[in-house]
C-alpha cells in the first residue's frame, strides 16, 4: 500500500483484533515488525488502530495514511525491511523471533525477516 512493504498485512492484523475477527496466533506486539513499520512511518499506532477500525473500506486506510505518510519513503524503509536478518538481532530480540514465528523451528535456514513472514503465511500451528 502506497509503496510500503507490511502495511496491508499490518491492517489485516488490525482488522482480526476487531470484534469478529480472528488473529489466530499472530498478535501485534509492541516490538513486533508491524509496529517497527508504523513507528518509522511516524505514526501513532492507536490512531492508525481507530482509522482501521472505523474505515468502511481500504481506499479510507488508504486515503488517511496519504495524508500523513509520503510514499518517497517506501523504498528506503522497504530496503530497510529487506536487510532484516535474524543473526544480526541482539540474543533476546533473536528469542524473540523464534518463539514468534515457530515457523522457523521447521525452517531454520530461514534469516531475512520478510522470508520468515511469507514462509509464516503457509505454516500452521
């Protein structure tokens, strides 16, 4: 969305907190990846919550989220997104990681961040 790697998954996220929807086993962490994303687009996650929640449809998310991001910045943060690697995490983020995505305990190959959610979209618990 607009550019930026994350913001749909982060909005379904938000969405499946929502009364009626379903998380599953994925939360949306305070140190988490999604909240890294909303905090360097310099947004303030409760807000960004309310918006989803309120929005009838995406272009809402969409239009309130041009008005306070500038898509110029996708593809530094994307790169940034891109450079994620679990051994360069310090030792309790790195725990972190692991216990969050139980994934990567039947894919311990697995090192770029982005790799680790796309292989947690077809894993199930």
């Amino acid at each position: 969305m607009l550019g930026f790697y994350l913001l749909p998954r982060t909005i379904d996220k938000l969405r499946a907190e929502l009364p009626g929807g379903s998380i599953g086993p994925y939360l949306n962490h305070d140190a988490g990846f999604s909240a890294f994303v909303v905090k360097r687009l310099g947004l303030d996650m409760t807000a960004f919550r309310e918006t989803v929640a309120k929005a009838k449809d995406e272009r809402e998310i969409e239009t309130w989220l041009a008005e306070r991001i500038d898509p110029a910045a996708a593809p530094a943060l994307n790169a940034k997104l891109e450079s994620f690697v679990v051994e360069r995490m310090s030792p309790e983020d790195q725990m972190l990681v692991r216990e969050r995505h139980p994934v990567m305990a039947q894919r311990p190959e697995l090192s770029k961040i982005l790799d680790i959610l796309d292989a947690d979209d077809g894993y199930a618990v």
